[in-house]
C-alpha cells in the first residue's frame, strides 16, 4: 500500500472519468457479492482505493455501504481489506451471512 499515490497525485482516467460510470451498470455484471462487516472493518479505505468501478463511497471520511448499481462483484476488495472485513458471497445468497 505505501506504494500507491496519493489520491491528488492520481491522474483521472478510465471509467473514473467524470459522467462515464454513471452509463455503466457493472453491478448487472456480478455473480458474487462484497458484504461488509463494518464491526470489523477499520476505515482503512483500502477497499476505497482499489475498487475499479469506485463502487464504495466514502463519506465524512468513511466507507459506507457499497453502491450495488456499479459494484461487478471482482472480490478486490475483499482480497485487499487487511482485517478480512469484507466477505465474497454468491448473488442472491447474501442473506445467508
Ligand atoms: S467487489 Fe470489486 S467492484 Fe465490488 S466493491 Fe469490491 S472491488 Fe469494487
Ligand atoms: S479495506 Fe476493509 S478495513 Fe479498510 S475500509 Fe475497506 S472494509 Fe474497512
């Protein structure tokens, strides 16, 4: 993580550009699903930082609960959350947790 820049030091591109995701509904893509256990979870905003469709707003300098519209369920996040807040379940099984 220390290898990253910093968010003003990154350069805007991609989906990230300003008006582009909006027209992208990923989250039609997902077959699993991030749940989040924000009773574990330490505002690190890693999971921030490495979502490539920013599908988790951040809000008062928190995360708050992701954005299911664009969220494609890529599991990066989970992979990168160093406290394992974040668990992959299969859509549509998430009540299960
Ligand atoms: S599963 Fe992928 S797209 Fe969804 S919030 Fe995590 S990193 Fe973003
Ligand atoms: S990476 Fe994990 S600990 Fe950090 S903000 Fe996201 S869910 Fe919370």
């Amino acid at each position: 993580m220390s290898e990253l820049l910093k968010k003003d030091e990154m350069k805007p591109g991609g989906i990230g550009q300003g008006g582009s995701m909006e027209r992208r509904y990923t989250g039609s893509w997902r077959t699993f699903v991030p749940i989040t256990d924000f009773e574990t979870c330490i505002q690190c905003l890693a999971c921030w930082i490495v979502c490539p469709d920013s599908a988790i707003p951040v809000e008062d300098g928190e995360r708050r609960e992701t954005n299911m519209h664009h969220c494609k369920g890529c599991g990066i996040c989970a992979v990168e959350c160093p406290v394992d807040a974040i668990t992959m379940v299969r859509e549509g099984e998430e009540d299960d947790e």
